[in-house]
C-alpha cells in the first residue's frame, strides 16, 4: 500500500520481503480451502506458505481461510488479491 509523502510521491508502507496474512472468505464446502491454497500457491513458492488456518462463522455457513506468506514484491500481492478477488467463490479477500 502506497501513501503520499510530503513531496508528493507515492511511499511504498511495506518492505519487502515480509511476512504479511493473506485472508479470504466464503460459503463453507469441502473445497473452498483448497480453491484458496491453489489460487494463492499459483503466486508464491511452497516455501513462501509459512501457516495456515481456518474459522468457520458462527453458524457455519461461512469459512475464513487466513494464509501466512512471505511476500516478495508489492505486485506479488496484487496478483493474489486479484486473482482471490475474481474468483467467484471467494466473497472477500483481505
């Protein structure tokens, strides 16, 4: 994420590397957290995926799957909040 500084150029928050969670939404069923692991593993390598947990909503309609990476670049996580956010199953991606 970027932000304006005092001269007005884009700051970049983040340093990369870094260890940032990536979390992802949607109706509980058997493969949505698989969807999300191939959909995130398309841009990161297997030594990148550091945790990984689920929670499923109070009435268990819902899961949130949160994936701990070691992100590489700024256009890393666009890619994965990107392709997260077109696929149809997943209703939000943080």
């Amino acid at each position: 994420m970027a932000t304006n500084g005092h001269d007005g150029k884009a700051r970049e928050i983040l340093t990369f590397p870094c260890t940032i969670d990536i979390k992802a939404m949607g109706e509980r069923s058997p493969r949505f957290e698989a969807l999300v692991h191939e959909i995130v593993s398309r841009h990161i390598g297997p030594e990148d995926l550091l945790s990984c947990t689920s929670r499923e909503s109070r009435g268990g309609k819902y899961l949130a799957i949160t994936l701990t990476i070691r992100a590489t670049a700024r256009a890393q996580l666009d890619a994965i909040y990107e392709a997260l956010s077109a696929s149809p199953d997943v209703l939000v991606a943080l």
